[in-house]
C-alpha cells in the first residue's frame, strides 16, 4: 500500500490532490456548533503536510446521515470553518460535491490552498448499491483532481464512491492516520504484547459478536460491561429486570462463557434506577440482584475495582464501547473509572473509537495518556474481526 509519504516524495507541487478525511464531527442540535474537533485534529497531519508540499488539496468528507441530497443541518460549513482556524488559513467550501462550483473553485486553487467540498452524501450516488451508480459520482469526483489520498480511516469499510471508487480512477496513496490505524490494529492482532486485556461495552451482543468470537482465542482477559452485561447475566440465569437485553443472543452468550471459562469477565456490582432519566434515584446492587421493575444503566464500583486490577499487568490493551449510559451524570462513574484503568496501561493502550472516543473527552480525561485513540470504531471492530475493508483492499491494489 503506497504511503501519502511516497506521494510526497515523488513531488506533489502543483498538483490537485483529492484527499478523502473524515469529519464527521458531532454538532450541538440548537446553535450547530462542533462539540467535539478530534476528527478534524486528527486529519490535520496530512492535510498539513500536502498543503506544505505545495500540493493544491480538496477535501471531500461526510457528514451525518443526509438522505441523498442537501440539506442544511448536515452541511459542512462549521467543519471548512474549523478546519480554517486549525490550518490557520481560510478554507472556501464548494456549494456542492462534485459539481459546477466544486470544478470552477478547484481549479481556481493555487499552489498550497485547500478547498473543502461540500457534503458528499449529499449525493446519493455516494452510499448506491449500484456501482454504474457510484461510478459516475467517482468519474466526477475523479475529475477534480489527479492524485487520491484516503485518510478516512473511520469509512474504510464502507463501499462509498468517495471512498472505493475514486481509487480505481486516479494514482492512489494511504493517509497519515489511515497508515497510524493500521499500525496500531496490526500489533493487536498479529503480535500483541502479554497479558493482552480487551475491555467491550456498547450495547448489543449482536453488534460485537463477531469481534468476540475473533478475539477470545487470542485474549488473556475479556472484560465485559455495557448494555451487552445484561444479555450475558441473563446467560448466567440471572435476573436483569428491565434492562437491555437481547433474548436471541442468550444462547450465543452462554456458549462464549462456557467456551471462555474465567477468561470472560462480567461485571459483580451495578448501578440500578427504575426509569431512564438523568434525576431518578440511583443504587448499586449485586449483578444478580437487579429488581424485575428496574433496570441498570451502569456498572458498580466494585465492578471498577475488579476490572481496574486486570488492567493493572496488562501489556496491550484494547477498549471499545462505554461501560454504561456515560451521557446521564449518574451513569458515568463505570465508563470514567475504567478509562482511568485503560490510560494507566504500562504498554500500549488502544481507545477503539465511537462512544469510546467521544466519553474520553467528554469526561475530560487526558487524550495524551493513552497510545491510540482510533477515530473509527466500526472500521477498527471488522478489522479485528478479520474482514476484509473495501477501502483498504483497493489502495492496496
């Protein structure tokens, strides 16, 4: 797979440089503000490092889930803004993805500018099944520019026009972040460092399933938390109350436990309300001991403790998925103190991505103490399950 390095090194002055980023950043619903700038930051290495070059960048990313055509809460003008005060330089934005506007502003680029397009899904060419359908949108993309950089590690594993297709059609290269992601996922899957402790939360069993059964043969511990706890309890013959839970899956859990034995770890103690609301009264219970009327929305602090001390030898460590609803104040002790574990890891320490990501900051803890943080979950989740990425298997072609 060619590196954005070699690109660079063969001279890229002059040249338009169709570089796909991920931004997909989150936006306060009311005044639509970004509320948090790590995938932007994150981008910036390469970004940086074309436009240093001389290179002439447009930037082609996505936003939301638009429905295949504009609509203006999922522009991307507070994104081109961000960008421009993070580059410290003023970064237009296109009124459209790849059409008269994006053509007439990338051509009128000059050696070292960077252009943002706008939304790419607001084509719905972009996410077709269809691919005479992508491929248009690919041809037009294509024209923009004469060299392709994907540095949108967190979309590799989709098969999208901006993502798959546009590399087929020019000279292509991996992004600084993409190269960095997979450095990282290689070293936990081919040669991990012992003990290796993997912590999985989120919600649904059914969503992580396939990256369980790909990492318990190669785990010393698996630490489980999350709403995915409550279909494991249930396993256990347990009562869950009205918690999460995913009836299908318990057979499938049951399996993994006896399959696993003490490798598997649940949580002992959980934080138990009888609505879902930030102001109902909270109390920690035993895991078995969960009233038929109420539900847990995080785990107890014993369950901390417990997890704490497997993290403590660790050596590699991989974390995915909060450990309960870290939104609500009374249900973000479980996701705050096991982050605090994973951080303290005396080796490499892995923040999986999605909720993960986004609770580090949002709890305020320090980025800088763990050694990767990813900024795609799904993508990092079906590279550990061994799948093949389109996005990766066609800048390696």
């Amino acid at each position: 797979m060619r590196s954005v390095d070699q690109l660079l090194a063969d001279g890229v002055t002059g040249r338009r440089v169709l570089l796909r980023a991920d931004l997909n950043v989150p936006l306060d619903k009311v005044t639509n503000e970004i509320t948090d700038d790590g995938r932007i930051r994150a981008s910036l290495p390469t970004i940086a490092a074309l436009r240093d070059a001389g290179a002439r960048v447009v930037v082609a990313a996505h936003l939301g889930r638009p429905k295949g055509e504009p609509d203006p809460q999922y522009s991307l003008a507070p994104v081109a803004a961000r960008l421009g005060e993070l580059l410290g330089t003023d970064v237009p934005l296109a009124a459209d993805v790849a059409g008269p506007d994006a053509r007439a502003k990338a051509e009128a680029l000059t050696d070292g500018q960077v252009l943002l397009l706008e939304n790419v899904r607001f084509e719905a060419a972009e996410t077709s099944k269809d691919d005479a359908v992508r491929g248009e949108l690919a041809d037009r993309l294509a024209g923009l520019a004469e060299l392709y950089v994907d540095d949108a590690f967190g979309a590799v594993h989709r098969k999208h026009a901006s993502v798959y297709d546009v590399a087929t059609r020019l000279p292509h290269a991996a992004g600084r972040l993409v190269a960095r992601e997979l450095d990282v996922l290689a070293q936990l899957t081919s040669t991990p460092v012992r003990p290796y402790v993997v912590v999985l939360g989120g919600s649904k069993v059914s969503d992580k399933l396939g990256v369980i059964e790909a990492l318990l043969p190669k785990v010393d511990r698996l630490l489980i938390g999350g709403g995915m706890t409550y279909t494991f309890l249930a396993a256990r013959g347990l009562e869950v109350g009205t918690s999460l839970l995913e009836a299908d899956q318990v057979d499938t859990c049951r399996r993994l436990l006896e399959e696993a034995g003490d490798r598997i770890v649940l949580p002992v103690d959980v934080v138990v309300t009888p609505e879902f609301s930030a102001d109902a009264p909270t109390r920690v219970l035993p895991a078995g001991e969960i009233p038929a009327d109420e539900m847990s929305l995080d785990i107890g602090p014993r369950s901390v403790e417990l997890f704490a001390e497997a993290l403590a030898g660790a050596h590699t460590v991989f974390w995915n998925g909060p450990m309960g609803v870290f939104e609500l104040a009374p249900f973000q002790a479980g996701t705050r103190g096991v982050a605090q574990a994973v951080a303290g890891v005396d080796g490499l320490s892995v923040v999986g991505g999605g909720d993960s990501a986004a609770s580090v900051r949002q709890l305020g803890l320090d980025e800088a103490a763990y050694g990767h943080i990813s900024t795609g979950g799904g993508a990092s989740l079906e590279y550990l399950e061994g799948r093949e990425l389109p996005g990766l298997a066609v800048l390696a072609g």
